[in-house]
C-alpha cells in the first residue's frame, strides 16, 4: 500500500490539475460588462456616457509631455500608457470620479493592490497619483468588472476602468511613474 505522503501528493496535484482546468475554462468564458442606459432627453447635462471600445487609433493629446508616462484625459474620459518611444501602447476609456484631478503632471505615489472604494465597490489595480479637496485621486477597476454607479453626492477620486485596462495599467504604472493630466 503506498505511503500517506504519495496519496496527498497524487490528490494535490490533481486538484490542482482540476482548477488549471477550470480557470482556463472561465477565462474563455463571458466576463461581466460594463453596461449604462442611454441618458433619456431629460437626463441631466451632467451624466457621462460609459466607456466604449473605438476601432480607430487615438493620437496621443498634444502637450502631454515626452517619454514613458501615463496619459489622462479629462475631457476624452481616456488614458494612455506611452512607451519611452513617445508611442501609446495602450488606450482605453474611463470612468472619472465626482473630483477629478487639475490638470498638470503628477507621479504615482502608491499602489495597492484591493480594498473598497469610497463606494462600496471592491476594487483592485488601484494607482494613487493626486489628491484634490482631501480626496485621493487613483486609477482603478472594479473586481467584478462593473462600471460605477452614479455617485449620489459623494466626493469619489476613483477612475474606473475595465479590469484588463486596469491590469494593463498596473503592469505599466509602477510608483514614480509620470501621470499628465490634460484636459
């Protein structure tokens, strides 16, 4: 009869097979989306529309700066992740919070990798890099790759995004990484 320790072994690496497996499986699954109404006619001037994927590259706001950095757009809702080639290597919408950074540049101050957000929502890849008015301003995604609600009056320096841009993000924005703020 083989040992105890064969037995555990044998049964470790099959369960671990078993959620390689599976975790192949989600991956090629569907994954939740991030989905808003359409603001009706009498929605207020205020609302932001959701991110939407664009098939045609978009250039690189002038006057952002040079070298590697983080390009965040206020009035595009959109980052950019620029190599030290001035090229963008990424770009994708967002979702800004109620306090959103003055324009200028900044430098990732600290990371961390999950919490909750002011609200409520658990979030990770989160990029602090401003702060306006007492509230920290950071990039951020929702776990559950949901877009945010409206904030109902609540100061919130989150800037959401779908969680393969924040994971992209992550990767790229490492502490001291240049953030230009344009408008």
């Amino acid at each position: 009869m083989p040992a105890p320790k064969v037995w555990v072994t044998g049964l470790t690496v099959g369960a671990i097979a078993a959620v390689t497996v599976l975790a192949v499986q989600a991956d090629k699954g569907p994954h939740p989306t991030a989905t808003a109404a359409r603001p009706s006619a009498s929605a207020s001037a205020g609302a932001s529309p959701a991110p939407s994927k664009s098939t045609a590259p978009v250039a690189v706001p002038e006057g952002s700066g040079t070298g590697r950095r983080i390009v965040y757009s206020l009035g595009q809702k959109r980052v950019w992740l620029v190599d030290a080639s001035d090229a963008s290597r990424r770009t994708f919408t967002v979702w800004p919070g109620t306090v959103s950074p003055d324009v200028g540049t900044y430098a990732v101050s600290s990371r961390t990798m999950a919490t909750t957000g002011s609200d409520g929502v658990q979030i990770e890849n989160i990029i602090y890099f401003a702060a306006k008015s007492g509230v920290s301003i950071g990039f951020s995604n929702a776990v559950d790759g949901s877009s945010p609600p409206p904030a109902d009056g609540k100061q919130t320096g989150g800037v959401r995004m779908r969680a393969a841009d924040g994971a992209a993000l992550w990767t790229f924005g490492e502490t001291g990484t240049t953030v230009a703020v344009v408008k």
